[in-house]
C-alpha cells in the first residue's frame, strides 16, 4: 500500500501525525474529555440531529449511485486483469 504513494505524500502524512501525536500529547486527558463532552452535547442537540438526517435523507440517492458505480469500475478492472 505504501509503495503506491508518492514520496511527498507519505512524508507529510507522517509529519502531520507526528505534529498531532505532539499536540494530542500537550493537550492531556483534561482536554480529551472536553472535547468528547462537546462532541457528545452537539450530538445530542435536537437541531443538529435535524440537520443530520436531512443531510442523510438528500445524499442517499447520490451514495448509493457512487457505491454502484465503484462496484461498476472494480468488476471492470477485474476483468481487464484476469484477460
């Protein structure tokens, strides 16, 4: 999987994981839970769980249409492999 990625790419990828692993570090477990409390209490919040569903509800069409269509491509290259 690594080998298909650019050098650039994978360096800023292990740089930025590094960079968060450090904040993450600073940050400690007081501020982990405040960001989980805030999580939670957005995720409970009626408004946001209507705009959830509505954002859920409008993008089904379209998801299901790219699902099909990855299926759609994947079965192709397999075929195109196997010749």
């Amino acid at each position: 999987m690594w080998q298909n990625l650019p050098m650039k790419f994978r360096f800023g990828l292990i740089i930025g994981l590094a960079v968060g692993y450090v904040f993450g570090a600073r940050a400690g477990r007081e501020r982990y839970e405040q960001i989980v409390s805030a999580f939670n209490a957005a995720r409970s919040n009626e408004q946001i769980r209507d705009a959830t569903d509505i954002a859920e509800r409008s993008t089904r069409g379209t998801r299901a249409a790219a699902g099909r269509g990855i299926v759609l491509i994947a079965d192709t290259i397999r075929e195109r492999a196997a010749r």
